[in-house]
C-alpha cells in the first residue's frame, strides 16, 4: 500500500464520523437519551482523530499524484486548503464534543445546551466537509469537476507539457 492508497483509505472518515455523529445527536435530543448525546460526542472525537490520519498522508498522497497527466497543481492546492480547513474545525469539534461528554458525565449546569452547540458546530464542519471531499475527489475524477476554479487552467497544461518534454 503505497502512501496515496493510504490517503484513500482513512480520508473518507473525517466526513463519515461527523454523518453518524449528527444523526446520533438529533436521536440524543429528541429521545432526551444522555447515552446516545455521548456516543455522539465521542464519534466526533473520533472523526478528529480520523482527520489527523487524512492530514498525515495527504502529502505523500500529492507526491503520489502530482505527475500525474490530467492533475493539476491547481486542483491538489485548492484541496489542500479546504482539507486543511476543514481539518482545523473537525479539530475544534472533537475539542468541543470533549468538553460537552466530560460536562455530561459531571452534570455541569451548562452540559444541557452541549448537545445544540456541537451540534450546529458540527453541521457547519459538514459543510466544510463536502468542499474538502468535493476538491479532492476533483483531482482525479474530471466528471465531477465545475466550470469553475478548479478546472485545469491552460498554465496547468503548460507545466505538464513542459514537464513531460523535460522527460
């Protein structure tokens, strides 16, 4: 398994963790199940975690694919910050999910409003989620890529050209 599998394999848990964490949480606060708010808060946690591994591999991963014909340097940089944003607020909510499960555990007077502050901070990283997974799956699924940005600009085909021809 080389390190671009790698990033393949554990970069999809950072957004499958926060899915599963926010349908947890909503079954939490309408059942008003202490049990399932904490299960919740720790499968954020684990989706912070799960983003430190996505972080760690993404380099090797673009050493594996910026030569790639048809990627651009553009698509893996435009991935790169959102990954790296999202990664910073998956972080926060792991942070914050701690906070709420150890308020839980000793009946805090504030852990009755934990389950709706990470939960909307949660809903804003899955924002933030869908435009890192978006950007990467970009890079090498042309299919799925806008009219936008992140399309290979003609500097892109110019680098490759010359980086082949340099070959």
């Amino acid at each position: 398994m080389n390190n671009t599998h790698l990033h393949l394999v554990v970069n999809h848990l950072p957004i499958i963790f926060p899915v599963v964490g926010i349908i947890l949480l909503v079954i939490g606060i309408f059942t008003k199940t202490e049990v399932s708010k904490r299960n919740s808060y720790f499968i954020f946690i684990l989706g912070a975690l799960a983003s430190i591994a996505a972080m760690a591999t993404g380099e090797g991963a673009e050493d594996g694919v910026e030569n790639l014909p048809g990627v651009a340097e553009s698509l893996i940089e435009t991935h790169e910050e959102a990954a790296e944003l999202f990664a910073g607020l998956s972080y926060i909510l792991g942070g914050i999910s701690t906070v709420a499960l150890f308020a839980s555990f000793r009946n805090y007077t504030f852990y009755k409003i934990m389950p709706f502050t990470v939960g909307l901070f949660a809903l804003a990283t899955l924002f933030f989620a869908q435009k890192a997974g978006t950007t990467g799956g970009e890079i090498r699924h042309t299919e799925i890529r806008s009219t936008g940005t992140s399309q290979i600009t003609g500097e892109d085909i110019k680098k490759e050209s010359n980086h082949h021809d340099k070959e």
